[in-house]
C-alpha cells in the first residue's frame, strides 16, 4: 500500500480524506480490484499503476477509463459501505 501516497487526487477526486488510513486502505482495495490483482504484492500493483498513470508513453484514455473507475467504486464504498 505504500504506492498510495502517489495517488493523492484519487483520494481527493471520490472526496476521501487523503490523510485518513481507512479511505487510503480503501483506495488500495478498489485500484486492486479494478486490476483484478486482489492477491498480487503492493510492488506488482504499484507497476501496473504507474504503467497506466505515470508512463510517459501510457494511453490517455485508458488512464482516464482506469481513474474514473477506481473514482467511482470508491465514492460508492464511501457511500454505502
């Protein structure tokens, strides 16, 4: 989970508390959900991220189609449960 601290605006943007550990924990559990890589190690996770993210050569739109989903499946835990 320690790539989360990159992921600041995710937090922000679902209008999560960036400094709480639940809503970070939370975060975590969604982006490993949207990659289906429930069971892989923080680092493996970490590497896909930035390669939708932060990669200089990434699809625009699959970074856009990855945030909105991880966006929404937070503020729908955020508000149901």
């Amino acid at each position: 989970m320690f790539y989360i601290k990159h992921l600041r605006y995710l937090l922000e943007k679902a209008g999560a508390d960036p400094r709480d550990f639940k809503s970070k924990q939370m975060l975590d559990d969604c982006i490993r959900e949207v990659l289906e890589m429930e069971k892989a190690d923080a680092p493996v996770v970490w590497e896909k991220v930035k390669s939708i993210l932060f990669d200089e050569k990434a699809d625009p739109e699959k970074r856009k189609e990855f945030e909105e989903k991880v966006v929404k499946m937070m503020v729908k835990k955020l508000i149901v449960g």
